[in-house]
C-alpha cells in the first residue's frame, strides 16, 4: 500500500472513531519504518548503475551494494553515499519518533 493511502485510510479512520482500523494502519506504518532503502543511480546509455543500501533498523544491519563502475573514483563516490546513509538514518530515527508520539496520543485518545 503506498504512503499515501496509509496517510488517507488513517485519516478516514481517525475521523470515523474506528479504533480496529486505526491500530490495523498503525501497524502497517510501523512495519514500513522498520527498513530503509537508499538507491544512488547514475543513468547513462546502457541503464542504471547505482550504489545502494538497505538499514534495517530491528536488526542493525546496513547492507550496501556498489556497481563496479564507481570503483575507478571510490573516494567521491563513497562520501556521497554516506551522506545519503546518514541523512536516511536521521530520517529513520524521526519517523520512529513521530510513530512513537502518535501511538501514544491515540492511545490516550482510546
């Protein structure tokens, strides 16, 4: 289910007082900020190349995989992905925050 309709269903079922459907789209929301995809693409004639990463936030582990082609220049390359990591991690840690922080004020609301 895309982002969206998440945000669109939980909204109807705020509004509508339905807890069941609430606590069903809050799980959903839950199990979307446990892993976080960072895909680094250069497009050129013969298709993509890219750098990426997967964090899985339960398990701590971060995989990334890197096209051969970024090897020549490693240096410019891996310092621009590490900003993406690093920017996705700070991006983790806020949506669990904010997850976190509706759980609790809905629960209060229930």
């Amino acid at each position: 289910m895309p982002k969206s309709d998440i945000k669109k269903d939980l909204e109807k079922a705020l509004d509508s007082g339905d807890s069941t459907q609430v606590t069903s789209l809050l799980k959903k929301a839950f199990l979307n900020t446990i892993e976080l995809k960072i895909r680094t693409r250069v497009v050129e004639g013969d298709g993509p190349k890219e750098i990426f990463t997967k964090i899985n936030i339960l398990d701590g582990d971060i995989e990334t995989t890197i096209h051969k082609d970024f090897i020549p220049n490693p240096e410019e390359a891996a310092n621009f992905h590490k900003e993406q990591v690093n920017k996705g991690e700070e991006i983790i840690a806020r949506n669990v925050s904010t997850l976190k922080n509706l759980a609790q004020s809905l629960i209060e609301l229930f």
